[in-house]
C-alpha cells in the first residue's frame, strides 16, 4: 500500500514538474531563436506560452525585443507597456519602450491638460500596486496601535499626538497612491495602435469624416465603443473613432 501511495505521489510530482519545466524550456527555446535572429520563430514559441495564460514581465519583454527586430513597432510598443505594467521600475523595460516610441512615424505633441495628474503620473509610475497596497495597510495598523495607546491606555505623552498626526497624514497619501495607481493601471483602459494603416473617423463609422491618420506604436485610452468601433483619446488629447482590430489593449 505505501509503495502504491509512494508511486503515486511521485507520479504526480513528475506531472507537476513536467507542467512547470514546459514554459520554461519554450522560453529558453525562444530566446534561441532570438539569438539566431529568428524572430518570427521566437515569437511564435513566446506566444504560444502567452496563449497557455502565463504572462510575466521578462516574457512580455522579449517579445517586444523580437517585434521591434522584425519591425512591428506596434506590437512591440504593446508588449514593452505590458511589461512595463507587471514590472514597473525596470530600467531596460522603460529605455527599450522609450526608445520605440520614438520611432513612431506620427508624435503626439501636446500639453497635458492636467499637470497634476501627469506629476502623479511620473512619481508613482514605478511602484507596483502591491506595494502601495501594503504600505497603506501597514500605515492603517500603525495609525490604530497609536490611536490605541493614546486613548486606550495611561500614556498621554506629546509624541503620541505628533505621530498620529503625522501618520494620519502618510495614510491619507498612501491611500490616494494606491487608488490612483489602481485607476491608471487597471480601470482606466489603454490600447496600442498595431495596423499600419489606421484612420481615426469623427464617428463610429467610415462613412464619416478622417480626423487623422494614426500610426503603429501610438498609445490611445479606449473610452467608448460601438459596434466595430472604440473611441479613443490620443496622448495630446485629440479624440476619435478607430476600428477595433486597428488596436490592441494592454
């Protein structure tokens, strides 16, 4: 009987390891093809492991790497910011991003019409939510303790009152950074354009006028849809309908 649980048991760890190395030996594969300057064969291994419903910030990042080599400045824009999103602090990720967004043939120059929100923007870009999470919950446990023992016991001394103070003050902060950085991260939605070819309509629909023409790379907000369309707001404000297939969210 213990022989036959023993077997089982090992068979399952195989199973499991066996599940877990796959992914693993895919990317070191795509990764071969990359070195090779296979790029098409790299991307297709790296995207049948996204299609397994595994992402991570150094998959994402490699695939931007083998579309910007091939030349799809769309796609590798989209995946740069994708990486960028699960590993917000990394330096290769914001260089690479940075330096394809550059080659865009279209460049949204404009003012931001909020510089509030674009200084909150660049401050918190790299923290991870989670992390922000957590300091408001530690600052929130602190700020009871401390309220605990100013009210709930014999001690009345003047630090008490400062430190309430000054953490009330640092949980107020933490919470608008958490919520701001949920906001812009997860609720607000932002696509890339892909095609090469991408009118912008005043209207969900090409029979109304072309605003402009958009270009692989460009970061929209997605703030409506229709049928085959979305509404999108272009990062110098300008707004206007787009076909659906014409982007990719993030």
């Amino acid at each position: 009987m213990r022989r036959v649980i023993a077997f089982i048991l090992l068979a399952l760890f195989a199973g499991y390891s066996l599940s877990h190395a796959t992914p693993r030996s895919d990317f070191d594969r795509g990764n071969q093809f990359f070195q090779e300057k296979a790029y098409d064969s790299a991307i297709a291994v790296y995207s049948s492991i996204e299609r397994q419903g595994l992402e991570s910030a150094e998959l994402y990042f490699n695939l931007g790497n083998a579309y910007f080599k091939k030349g799809d400045l769309g796609h590798a824009v989209l995946y740069y910011m994708r990486a960028r999103r699960l590993k917000p602090g990394d330096d290769d990720i914001a260089v690479n991003l940075a330096f394809a967004k550059g080659y865009t043939r279209i460049q949204m120059e404009g003012v931001q019409l909020n510089p509030v929100y674009s200084l909150t923007e660049n401050v918190l870009g790299p923290y991870r939510l989670n992390l922000l999470a957590w300091i408001s919950s530690a600052l929130f446990i602190v700020l009871i303790l401390l309220l605990a023992a100013r009210f709930g016991s014999a001690f009345r001394h003047e630090w008490l009152r400062g430190a309430i103070t000054i953490c009330s003050i640092l949980l107020v902060m933490s919470v608008f950074a958490t919520t701001f950085k949920y906001r812009h991260d997860y609720v607000t939605k932002r696509g890339v354009v892909v095609a090469e070819d991408c009118p912008v309509q005043s209207g969900p629909t090409d029979q109304t006028a072309t605003e402009l023409h958009g270009a692989p790379g460009l970061v929209v907000e997605i703030i409506g849809r229709s049928s085959d369309y979305v509404q999108v707001v272009f990062e110098n404000k300008r707004q206007g309908w787009v076909r659906y297939d014409k982007i990719e969210t993030i």
